[in-house]
C-alpha cells in the first residue's frame, strides 16, 4: 500500500489555499526527539516541531521548521511522529516528502493550528500543504488547519479573469492506506471534503473519522458536502460534513 504521487490533505477543507510544491533549499538538522510507547505496545520516536526552530507566536513563518522536523522524522527507521503542539504555528506553502524509511504508516499529529500565510506571492501552485510519496500515513491530534480563506478570498478573480490559478485537476495518482482522524478546521467552499481520483487508479483504503468543518465563504448558511470521485474509503465518528453516499 503506497502513496505514488501526492495528495492534497487541505484538499479535504481548505480549497481556498494553495502552496508552493517546490521547497527545495537544504535544511541543517538537529536531533531533538523523545520516545512513547504506541497503543500496541511498540516504541515511537517523538519529533516535536518546536525543538527544530517552529514557533508558536502567529508571526513566524514555520515552514522550515516544519520540513526539517519531517526531515527526521521521515528518514527515521523506527516508528516515528511528528507533533505540532498547541498553538498558532503560521506557515508558507510546505511540502512533506517521502519516501520514508520505517516501515509502519508516518504519524502527523496536530495538536494545535496551523495558519497559512496571506501573501499570494509566495503561492505559485494550487497546493498549500501537500505531502508526497509516502507509504502509510495517519493524520490526527485534534488541531485545525486555518487557511486564512477570509482574508485573500477577495483577492480571487477567477470568475472573471480567465487566467486566475486554477484549481487541480484529476490524474493519474495513486492513494491508498491515508487515514483522516479527528481533523477539525475551516472551509470557504461549500464542497469541503473532496476527493477527486483518477478512474485508472482509484483511491482505496482511505478512512475518514471525527470530521468537524466549519463553512466561513461568503455565502451565509452554505450547507457543507463532500464530493467523491472514484474514492474507496470508510467512516467512523462524527462527520461534518456527512460523508459521499
């Protein structure tokens, strides 16, 4: 089970964000990092973002920050997590890559808000956060995800100009084994979760559980909906919105 390509996970609520699916500058690393003990009973390495340089302060821009904690997380080869912890940890467009070295699914724990940026100029492509390549992954904690929709939404044309950024298109990727639990956050399109696959290579295996989004677009009292396109998933818990038929 492998993710081959990328995935959009603010595809799932925020799709008034985009990102820069470049990031390519070297990051020094430093090797901060704690172990627990997982529900199974095996050891999980802890790399928290704040002692790799993310700061909780609203104001700095943690994106480094963030691939460089990912850096060590990823090129672990025992269990490992990466936590964002409570608190507002602004960021520019990111990208979280693999493959990675363990063999369990990667863990991405949110605990806390991630805010994007509201400088468009930094955004290049239709991704904000995007992670890539990765065999098995689990994203939970509880956090949100705040993509700022309010303050740029305006800033939006395309309904006019017919060379605005568009949004991404379907293709040839392969997801499977993805797991959503427990994300809560904000959407400024009524169609908050969305999962657009290729019918070649459908998503499978994805599971989505505790789902609360918020609507905060311009049109007041938008019910939420999801849309799926040859996407192959199961639920559990609260879904906000209810999940594809």
């Amino acid at each position: 089970m492998a993710i081959v390509g990328s995935i959009l996970v603010l595809g799932l609520a925020l799709l008034c964000s985009v990102a820069d699916g470049a990031l390519r500058q070297r990051i020094g690393l430093s090797h901060h990092r704690r172990s627990l003990i997982d529900g199974s009973g095996g050891a999980v390495t802890v790399f928290d973002v704040t002692q790799h340089g993310a700061k909780a302060d609203d104001r700095t821009d943690n994106a480094e920050a963030f691939i460089q904690t990912w850096r060590l997380a990823c090129d672990s080869s025992v269990p490992a997590k990466l936590v964002i912890p409570k608190g507002t940890f602004l960021t520019s467009p990111v990208v979280f890559q693999g493959p990675c070295n363990g063999t369990e699914p990667q863990i991405f724990e949110i605990q806390g808000t991630v805010k994007a940026t509201t400088d468009l100029s930094e955004y290049s492509s239709p991704e904000w956060i995007l992670f890539e390549r990765i065999n098995g992954f689990t994203l939970n904690g509880g956090g949100a995800f705040d993509g700022q929709g309010s303050a740029v939404w305006k800033y939006n044309d395309c309904h006019r100009n017919k060379e605005c950024q568009p949004l991404p298109s379907p293709s040839q990727v392969k997801i499977s084994d993805v797991h959503y639990k427990n994300i809560k956050g904000t959407s400024t399109s009524a169609v908050a979760v969305n999962f657009l696959c290729s019918s070649l290579v459908p998503c499978e295996g994805l599971e989505l559980v505790d789902i609360d989004l918020a609507y905060v677009g311009a049109k007041a009292n938008m019910p939420l909906s999801s849309s799926c396109l040859n996407a192959h998933f199961t639920s559990g818990g609260k879904q906000n919105p209810p999940r594809c038929p």
